[in-house]
C-alpha cells in the first residue's frame, strides 16, 4: 500500500490528524495497535449511568476540540456547576466561585471561603501587592516554586498540589508552569501580580464569559465515533501494530501481520515513550529526547448509588484532595451534578480519580482493594454508607504524561532534530501540551504541515536515494 501519510496512532491525536488530511484530499492510512480507536476516551453505559472513564470535558477558552465538535455536529453542554472544593481535615471546603484554579478575583467571595485559614488568606491577598520576581533564565519553574513564592504555603497544600498539579496526576515540585499554566506567569510580568492581571481581564469582559468546560453529550466517545464515521473505511487499520521505520526517499512502516505501508511522510501520533521506541534506530538522540517525557499510570472508579443513599447534597462539581489528607482519592468528580444526563433521575454517580504520581503503583491493586479504600473515602467525605449499586475500575498504565520543568526547551531540542528527518511529523499528548483540546489543535496543524509537504515534494528523475535506516 502507498499514501501520502501514514499515521500511527489512533487516538484523539491521531483521528483528529486523519480528519484534516481527509478535508484536504491528502490520501493517509491510519494505523492502531489496538481493537478500538480513542486511546484514553472510552464511554461505558451501565444500568442509565453514562461513565467516561477517561477525559470527560472540553476546555472553552482552548477552542480547537470545541470547533471540531461543532464541524462534526456533535451537541456538547456546559457543566452544570463549576463550584469545586477541597477536602480539610475531613470535611469539604468550598473554593471561592469567582475565581481561577482557587486563585481570588472577587475580595468579598474569598474572605467568606472556608478553604483557608485567616491567615492563609492574608498571605494570598498578599499577592496582590507582591513584587514579581527578575524572569528566571529559561522563563520555566515548578508549580510548587511558583504558588508558594507568590501565594504562601498553605496555597500550594490547598491549591497547587492537589488541584494544579493533581489534575495532571503529578508531582507539584516537578511539573512546569510554563508548560502548564503559562497565563499565570504572563500575569506576573505584564501585571505585577496574578490577582491584579485576573481581576483586570475579569473587569475588561464586556459579555458574560462562556462557561469554562463544556462535555460531549452522550460521553466523550460520541467524539470518536463520529471522527471514525468521516473517515473512509479503507483508510483505517486497527488491531495491528507497528513494528518499525524505514527511511529512504520515502518512509516504510512495517507492520506486525507482516504487511507494509509506503508514504511520502509519516505523522506519529503516539505517546513520546511509544515514540521513542519507534524512532530508535532512525535516530537515536531524537529518542533519547522523547523517552525524557515522564509518564505517570492512573485509575478512575466510577461508583453509581441511589440518590437518598448520599447525604451530601453534592452542589457543585466534585472536590480535590490534599496529600495531608492520608486519603486514597486524590479527587472525585460528581458526574450527575456537573454534567447533564449521566445518571438516571434517582442516581447519583460519582467518579474518583486514584494513583498518579502520589500513588504510583495503584494499577497494581486488585480492583476489590481499589473499590473498598474508595468506598471508605466516599463514606468519609460525603456520609455514605450504603453500597453502591454498581462500580468500575479503569486502569490507564502510563497514560498520564507529564510536562516537567523545561519541557518546552526538550521539545525545542526534539522538534530540531525531527526536523533532519524529512517527511517525520509528530503529535500526541504530552508533546506539545495536554488535554482533549491541545490534542486536537496540535493535531490538526501538524496534518496541515504533512499537506504542505506532500504537495511542495518532488523528486527529481533519477534522484539517488538516501541510505536506509530502519528500526
């Protein structure tokens, strides 16, 4: 088989890639080791309850998997409460509403929180009239460097580690803001202050700012199904993987069934420890530069009760977990209360997030242990004490990749050297950023540069060939 582009990887990185070449006619074969497409996104429907097991949410002020939803017809919805808290000495404090990631932009909200003592709230109102810093020499720093020098102690217990670094799964003194929260960082060298630059956005808004996370209805893998239903047939393979590289004046993508795949340019849309391993023997330093990209493994439980078996009144949209805690979760999501249609009209479903960095080898538990030091958390914080009326264990070995300090110098070293690789075109997550959104944009603008080249390549009659190298 020869096509312009072979893609390798099929999931959100990789369909999205296939829907662009295909809106610009560019002939591709999409290639997935595994039986089913989406990688991560999986919807699973049980008894009325509608469980995403991996990413539930889009972000609206990233608007590329928004726009994509919108070619494809896909209806989404705006969460229903975006008012989040975090657990304290047991009991569940509720975070400022009018705020960013807990970070105050409303006085009067933030002195009648409970999430802080007085005088962690003095120490983050401080912030306001805080000096920045000199910019650091790679413009790069940790979360926890970060929170801490600008908004106190108590902030990145309460905030910055289970919230900022703990939606990534990860290690707040490891991650990087600039990679991550690059906006917070903007805020302190063009404002002075994070909470003067929030507050004066906040006050520039002329119209009511969208809601900030919008879901897919019907689950998030309504999203890949449609992307797999605008694709042709024929250009799709799954349940094969790829066994190597070859480069020559074209790439080979050698398959595991003993097939291969000729193409002028070859997008890898796989996770940069899959990269690496795929690009070994193509070029050693260019895996050495992917195989730095961390990764953490990670749990989701869905548990599902009758709605008069929970005692709290779960207004809002779930609670993060401070490590202080001791507690298993390290946040749960109240699905039916956040997000329309997911439970039936007398259930409750909830959804715990377990293992990241915090607990690293938790793929490792056998589910019934997972389920019963959840279950234990969910009686804690949220006075349960029946048993649900079902539950679900989703195991994502490695699927939480993490963005450390300078990784953003890392992907400037790795685009370089992909860059003496022509016709080599890389986008998955943990690349160039994270989440459904980043993916989708990257996506699409990498296949946009697989286009430009294929349709500027030309060969000259009788031109030599490069000496192969081959994984």
């Amino acid at each position: 088989m020869r096509v312009e582009c072979a893609i390798v990887g099929g999931g959100i990185s990789g369909l999205a890639a296939a829907y662009e070449l295909h809106s610009r006619g560019i002939p591709f074969v999409l290639i997935e080791g595994a039986a089913r497409y989406g990688g991560l996104i999986r919807t699973e429907r049980v008894d009325g309850f509608v469980v995403d097991a991996g990413p539930d949410a889009l972000l609206t002020y990233k608007p590329a998997g928004v726009a994509l939803c919108r070619e494809l017809g896909i209806t989404l919805s705006p969460a229903r409460s975006t008012r989040a808290f975090v657990a304290h000495r047991g009991r569940l404090r509720a975070l400022p509403e009018a705020g960013v990631f807990g970070i105050p932009t409303d006085w009067k909200a933030f002195a009648r929180s409970r999430a802080f003592s007085a005088v962690g709230k003095l120490r983050m109102a401080g912030e306001y009239v805080l000096p920045p810093v000199p910019a650091l020499a790679d413009g790069d720093e940790s979360i926890a460097s970060f929170i801490e020098r600008r908004f106190g102690r108590e902030a990145l217990q309460r905030l910055g580690e289970p919230l900022l670094a703990g939606i990534h799964g990860g290690d707040a003194a490891r991650l990087s803001m600039r990679a991550l929260f690059p906006r917070f960082l903007d805020l302190e060298r063009t404002d002075g202050s994070v909470i003067r630059g929030l507050r004066r956005l906040r006050h520039e808004t002329v119209t009511s700012p969208p809601a900030p996370f919008v879901s897919v209805c019907g689950g998030t893998e309504a999203l890949v199904k449609a992307l797999v239903r605008s694709l042709p047939d024929a250009s799709l393979i799954a349940d094969v993987a790829v066994q190597g590289l070859e480069q020559g004046s074209e790439w080979r993508v050698h398959l595991a069934n003993g097939a291969h795949v000729e193409a002028a340019a070859v997008l890898l849309a796989t996770p940069p420890r899959v990269i690496a391993g795929l690009v070994h023997r193509v070029d050693p330093v260019l895996s050495a530069l992917c195989g730095r990209v961390r990764d953490v493994s990670l749990v989701t439980v869905a548990l599902g009760y009758k709605r008069d078996a929970v005692r709290h009144p779960l207004s809002g949209s779930g609670f993060v977990v401070p490590r202080s805690e001791g507690a298993t979760v390290t946040a749960m999501t109240w699905m039916s209360s956040k997000w329309s249609g997911r439970a039936p009209e007398d259930g409750v479903l909830l959804r715990a997030s377990v293992g990241g960095a915090r607990d690293p080898h938790a793929t490792d538990w056998a589910d019934a242990d997972i389920i019963a030091c959840v279950r234990e958390d969910v009686r804690r914080y949220l006075q349960v004490s029946s048993a649900p009326v079902f539950s679900r264990v989703y195991r994502m070995p490695h699927a939480g990749v993490q963005l450390d300090v300078g990784h953003l110098s890392l992907i400037r070293e790795a685009e370089a050297r992909a860059a003496r690789l022509p016709g080599l075109f890389i986008s998955a997550a943990g690349f160039r950023g994270v989440g459904l959104a980043d993916c989708v944009g990257d996506a699409r603008t990498q296949a946009i540069a697989v286009a430009r080249y294929t349709r500027s390549r030309v060969v000259a009659p009788g031109a030599t060939e490069k000496p192969s190298r081959t994984l």
